[in-house]
C-alpha cells in the first residue's frame, strides 16, 4: 500500500504508540475502546501510566481475557470498574522512560529502535495503518511523498524529522467518573 492522503484528523496517539508495546496479539477480540496518558486528576502523562477503557463484556471469551491477560499482565498497576459496563485497565510503563519521554514530545524516530519495530510488527503489513506507522517510527523513506502531499521542500521535513505530530495531551486524558460502586449491580 502506498501513502496517497494524510491523516487530517486527530487520533489517539497512545493507542497507536504505546498499546502495541503491551504484547497483547493483535487480532484478539477484546480491545479497549480507547486508549489513554492519564485519568483526571489520579494519573498524568508524567505518571507513564497507560490507561485502557474496556467495554465489559458478560461472555466467556472477554472474562477468559480479563482473567488470563488483563488482570495478569505484568504492567498492570490499577484497575478500576466504573459500572457494569466500563472497566478502566492501567499499565505501568515507568520501566521505557527515554521512550515514554520522546513519545509525549512526538519525537517518534527517537524512541529506541526495538521498540519502534515492536510498534510497527503490531500492525498487519496488508492493513491501512501499516505504511501510515512505518512512515511515522521509520521516515527516511517517506519524506518525499509526505513533501508531494504538504506542498514544502523535503529537506524543510528533513530538517523537522518527524511526520506525525505530538499526542494532544487533552485529548490523551480520560475524563470518566468511576460509579458509587455501592450502588452498582455486580453481574456475576
């Protein structure tokens, strides 16, 4: 697939990012909804705390998952059940700073090598997002064909290094709040 548009609209930069860094198979059924750097006022950016919204599901394949991946998982620090719903996952990320730092400043290509081709070996090669990923961890490539598409002198990118731009760290925050869990009807 080749590059013939860019991305106009913001997306989650966490998810495309740091989700892929958690070693969950891409394919699964069971994915966040969204994805995100903080929570309110419990986490911030500067927590390297990646936060996950679940949809909880009643079926046996999303409880297997939650029991054997979610809730085993070596990163996870917190979760927390907003309603009957909602489930709120959060990975402790504290252990990549350099690349958790560069990440929050969108410079990509600075993250370390093996974490930006473990980003990038998430991504199915025949799938839409690949080249998009490819071009963002891995621009050397790219710059002419992004140049083509912006209307500037490739050197002028060259010069910039990156082809995406930084997360929007509101946009990056999760604004939810958690349910008087009293009050909520646990379905077991």
């Amino acid at each position: 697939m080749a590059i013939t548009a860019l991305y106009r609209k913001y997306f989650q930069k966490s998810k495309i990012f740091l989700y892929p860094l958690l070693d969950i198979k891409r394919g699964v059924s069971v994915i966040p909804e969204e994805t995100y750097l903080g929570w309110g006022t419990s986490y911030s950016p500067e927590d390297m705390k990646l936060v996950c919204l679940y949809r909880t599901r009643q079926d046996s394949e999303y409880k297997s998952f939650e029991k054997n991946v979610l809730l085993k998982h070596t990163r996870l620090c917190d979760y927390v059940i907003i309603d009957n719903e909602t489930t709120v996952f959060t990975f402790d990320f504290s252990d990549l700073e350099d690349d958790w730092l560069n990440f929050i400043k969108g410079r990509y290509t600075k993250m370390h090598i093996d974490t930006r081709r473990k980003i990038l070996a998430y991504f199915a090669k025949n799938s839409g997002n690949y080249i998009y990923v490819e071009s963002y961890l891995f621009p050397d490539t790219h710059y002419k064909k992004y140049a083509e598409l912006l209307n500037v002198p490739v050197s002028l990118l060259e010069s910039v290094g990156e082809l995406c731009s930084k997360p929007d760290l509101e946009k990056e925050i999760l604004l939810i709040a958690v349910a008087d869990l009293e009050n909520l009807k646990i379905i077991s």
